[in-house]
C-alpha cells in the first residue's frame, strides 16, 4: 500500500480533488443555478419531457434545487470517481505485473496476492475518505444532512464498484488499457443501462434495479431517502472483490485467464517501422474501443431518433438546438456526441503516453540504439495520437447515423452529418496530445500527470461554465473544448489555430527531447 501511496501520490490527489469538485461545485451552484420557484419548476418540466437528459445524467425525485442539482451531478461525480479508481487498481495489479516488478516482490515474504489487497484496501479507503469530505462539505453548504450522506455515499459505491470491476477485468486480460477500457466500458454499459430504463419508464423502469447505478439512483439524495437500496449494492461490492480474488487464485502470475494467441515465429514485412510496431501494440485496445463505441452509439442514434420524432418540437428541445447552435432534431445527438468526445480524448492520451511508458520499460533504449533517431521515434507516438481518435470519432459518427436511420431516419444523410461533426472535434483532442509529447519532453516523469490533469480540467469546467460556477471566458481559456463545441464557435479559425498549435506543441517536444537524457 505504501508503495502504491507513493507511486501514485499525483493520480491519487488528482482524482479526489476532480471528484470532489464536480459533485460540491454542482450543489454549491444549485442556488445560483435554480434561484426561483419558476426555475425549478421549469427544469422538472425539462427532466420529464426530454428524456436524453434521464438517459446520461440520472432521474430526479423531487424538484427542490438540491435535488436537481443532485441529478446534475449524478453522472459526473460517479464517472470520474469510478475512473480513477479503474486506473489506480490497474496500475497497482497489472501494471506492475507487465512491468516485471511483481516478479521481485514475489521473491521476498510477500503472500500471492498482496497486491490485489493492497490496490482494493487504498482504493475502498480512498473512496470512504471521499465520501466523508463530501459529507462535511455539503453540509457546511447548508444540504440537508441525509441528503449529503447520500449524495457521499453514492460517490463512494462508484469508487468502490470500478474497483470491483478493475480487479476482474486485471484477472481476465494482461494489457493495463485492455483492463482499464474493460472495466469502464462495462461501468459505463451499466450508466445507460439504467438510462434506458428510466428513459423508458412504464414497462422498462425494471432495468434501473438491476444495474449498481440503479440502486445509487434509488438512493434518491434530497428527495425521501431510501436506505435500503444500499444493500444491493453493497452486495455487488462484495461479490466483485470476492470474484476477482477467486479469479487471481485461478491463474499463474504474468497470465491472464483469457488466453494470449501463440506469436509468429517471423514478424511480417510491414513490422520494420515504429509507426508499425506501435500499430501492432496498440490495434487490440484500439479494436476494442472501436465496437464499444460503435455498438453504445447505435443503439444511441436508435434511441434518439425515436426520441427526437416525439419530442423535437417541445420548447426545451428548440431552446437547447437555439443554445448548441444546431436544429431541434440534432440536439439529443450534438449533446451525445460533445460528452463522447471525453472518453475517446482519453484514449488517445493513454495511447500516446505510450512513448513514456517505453522509456521507463527500457524498451525505447533498445530501440534508439539501432538507427533509429529520437525525433522519429516520437514523432511516430504523436501520429499514433493524432490518428487513433479521428478514427474513433469517425466510428462514433457512422455508428451514429446507421442508428439513426434505422430508427426513421436517412442513412445517407445521417452518416455524412453526424460524421462531418464528430470529426470535427479532433483538433480539440490534437491539443491535448501536442502538450503530452511536449511534456514528456520537458518533464517526463510529470508527463501522465499534466496530460490527465488537463483532460480532467476540461471535464471540469465544462460542468462549472453549464452550472454557473466560472465564467464563459475561463472555459474559453483553459479548455480546447469550448472551441470546437457549437454553442461557443462562431467562425471557422479554431480549425485553423488548434490544429497548428498542436504542430507547434509536437515541434517544441522534439527539440527538447534531443536536450536531455533517456531515460529520465
């Protein structure tokens, strides 16, 4: 645990402050955000006549201003909580096994699965911690107690469910993004699982008591609690560290319980270039995230298509189009889509970490000691992090548009505008990969903590400019984001400036890559 304390000491501080931030910063504002009857009776109007906001965010049972910003808050507080999680217990089992350091500590008194325990126990108590200091602040705030305890305690059983199912996935499968994008992936399932439940209501309301986040729902913060419904997801807890610890007895250390396919004797012709090999590493991850996003956003152009034909000419869905800049019938998938845009930003920040990851496994030594020159070597990890989420974006829009058309629409037409917008967020994520190629060559061993923290600062400020709590300028400032989001657009020079200062970022990585020493 100390080790992993110490290791982790910037993930950890990271991920509690974003966490915290999100589900106090939304309630703080809930006062500023709801300020009049009015207000709170418009937005319970809203929850109950667009149902997209149900589907990605989560019901609300009362319409006080504390609860409606608990609903708000929702779907926030429990992704960012059970992500970090997700990565802590990642890099603590599987990690350190691919990186050979299990193998020493396996040589001293050290039981077989210490550190399955050591990652659960930092990670459950990280999430109990969690939950008391949301607890204290919601009330300093003036929430009502049972509320806040609610609230916090939702905010834990997401910690402690990505655990649970981090530890599975870290027992089924060797890569650390293979068991990272496993377990979120099926977090993430579970989300819309009991979206779609609650979106559906009469005849569906069955699937939000089925799935972790049902039950959290149920909890109801600030609207006549029901206690009960922890006991079920407790349960689920405990069956998932059970399971993983069942699992790892189960399997030989360095192997996974899915099968690895034997490799060929002689690599291919094409595997004589790094772009190549890191093709190679990374198709596996990448074909993964490719049918999650496909499969996710098909059944969402389906289910916003159906509900676009009810509800697109309700005055909450012209006033949104009139916000995002786009016609009533494509607000539910601009809204779907600007939130996709997080998770596959994600993805090719840790595809592009790759080249740190190598240096500290040695690998890049062996490879930079052949005639292989560094400014290619990185310049090949940036393409790879230029490349992987436009063809992620371009999956997710034709995934939608197919979606789409089977739900009514016009898949020739669908495909083209869907995919025409989802591409045309890429320049956003291309900023954020420029700053982590440049960072691992200034600061290398703060390379995964400035990139992640920059991502995890546009999530943020996202959900502060929408809540109120920082100004539209800041959002602007800070965020690569706001430029490519409709509602802050209005010309067509983000296009021209963020792919250009992505360029630079990648020049000025490669000229400090040459001015230090590998590894660092």
């Amino acid at each position: 645990m100390r080790l992993a304390m110490r290791r982790d000491r910037v993930l950890l501080v990271a991920w509690s402050m974003i966490t915290t931030g999100i589900v106090l910063g939304g309630m703080a504002a809930a006062g500023t955000t709801y300020p009049t009857a009015q207000d709170r009776a418009d937005r319970w109007e809203q929850l109950h006549s667009v149902p997209m906001f149900v589907l990605f965010q989560s019901r609300a049972f009362s319409d006080t201003a504390e609860a409606l910003a608990a609903q708000q808050a929702f779907a926030g507080g429990t992704m960012c909580a059970a992500l970090g999680a997700i990565l802590l217990v990642a890099r603590t089992t599987r990690g350190e096994e691919s990186a050979g350091r299990r193998d020493l500590l396996a040589g001293t008194p050290l039981g077989r699965r210490a550190d399955l325990a050591a990652a659960l126990t930092l990670t459950m108590v990280t999430g109990a911690l969690l939950a008391i200091v949301i607890t204290c602040g919601l009330i300093a705030i003036g929430m009502p107690w049972a509320g806040s305890l609610a609230l916090a305690l939702i905010t834990a059983l997401a910690v402690w469910t990505g655990a649970g199912l981090a530890a599975i996935a870290a027992q089924l499968l060797t890569g650390v993004g293979g068991v990272v994008g496993l377990a979120f992936a099926t977090f993430y399932v579970f989300h819309l699982i009991r979206g779609a439940g609650a979106a559906m209501e009469e005849g569906a309301l069955w699937l939000t008591r089925v799935v972790p986040q049902g039950w959290w729902e149920n909890l109801r913060p600030f609207a006549d609690e029901r206690w009960w419904t922890l006991l079920p997801a407790l349960a689920a807890v405990t069956l998932s560290v059970v399971a993983s610890f069942h699992l790892a007895a189960r399997r030989d250390l360095g192997r996974s319980l899915v099968p690895t396919s034997r490799g060929r004797e002689h690599g291919a012709w094409w595997l004589r270039s790094v772009p190549s090999l890191l093709w190679r590493l990374d198709r596996a991850s990448l074909t993964v995230w490719a049918l999650a996003v496909a499969v996710i956003a098909l059944a969402i152009g389906y289910i916003g298509a159906d509900t676009m034909s009810a509800y697109a000419d309700t005055e909450w869905v012209r006033a949104m189009g009139t916000d995002l800049g786009v016609a009533p019938e494509d607000t539910f998938f601009t809204y779907v889509i600007l939130v996709f845009v997080f998770p596959i930003a994600g993805h090719a920040l840790y595809a592009t970490l790759q080249i740190r990851r190598e240096e500290t496994a040695g690998t890049a030594e062996l490879l930079l000691s052949g005639p292989l020159r560094r400014r290619t070597w990185a310049l090949a990890h940036a393409i790879a992090g230029f490349l992987y989420p436009v063809l992620l974006l371009i999956v997710l829009g034709i995934a939608v548009g197919i979606g789409s058309g089977l739900g009514g629409g016009h898949y020739g037409a669908d495909i083209a505008r869907f995919t025409t917008f989802t591409v045309s967020l890429a320049p956003a994520i291309w900023v954020l990969v420029g700053i982590t190629i440049l960072a691992h060559s200034v600061v290398p061993r703060r390379a995964a903590a400035v990139s992640w923290s920059l991502l995890g600062i546009g999530i943020f400020t996202e959900i502060a400019v929408k809540t109120g709590l920082v100004p539209e300028l800041l959002f602007l400032l800070v965020s690569p984001f706001a430029h490519v989001n409709p509602h802050y657009q209005a010309t067509w020079t983000p296009y021209v400036l963020l792919p250009l200062l992505s360029v630079g970022f990648v020049a000025a990585g490669l000229l400090a890559l040459r001015r230090r020493d590998l590894p660092a």
